[in-house]
C-alpha cells in the first residue's frame, strides 16, 4: 500500500480570489478526483487551523494499492487539471510518498 501526502502553503489572493475561496477550491477540485481516479483507495484533505508560520495551510492524503496506480493517479488527465490551478495558486509544495 502506497501513501501520497502533499502539502501546500497558498497565496493570499490570486486572480481575484481570497486564500479562502483559493483553499475551498483547492479542497473541492481535490475531493473531485475520487470519482473521476479508480486508482484512489482513499482521499482526504485537511485545512490547517494552526496559526504557526511553520504550518501549510493544505493538506492532501492519499492512498493507493501500488506505485504503479499513483504513477497512473499523477499521469491522468483530471489530476493534471488539479495540479495546474494548484501550482498557480501555491507558494510552498511538500512531498512524501512511502510504502507501508
């Protein structure tokens, strides 16, 4: 079994939006690929309540069978989608992937 975590500092504005309309949008488009990626086992995202300027203010945790079906989860059409508006409205980006 596979877990992805990612996780995101978001800038303030962009294009007009508030970080608070950028983080629902985040969490929305995010949420949205369970339905469109049969590879997704599990998906959750978490917004950070932490004041902390440590902390990221999104998080992405995912779970998928093989490397193989993350690979195919970070190659799909719908997932680039995501990471497009997300890279545009990102200031930080944090990785781990690891198999338990």
């Amino acid at each position: 079994m596979i877990k992805h975590i990612v996780m995101w500092k978001l800038k303030d504005s962009h294009n007009g939006e508030t970080k608070s309309e950028i983080t629902e949008n985040v969490k929305n488009m995010l949420h949205g690929l369970t339905s469109k990626i049969s590879e997704i086992k599990e998906l959750e995202v978490g917004i950070n309540f932490n004041s902390s300027e440590a902390a990221f203010d999104v998080v992405l945790y995912s779970v998928f069978d093989s490397k193989e079906d993350l690979d195919v989860y970070q190659k799909h059409p719908e997932h680039l989608n995501v990471a497009g508006y997300i890279s545009e409205v990102r200031t930080e980006r944090a990785v781990v992937d690891y198999d338990c």
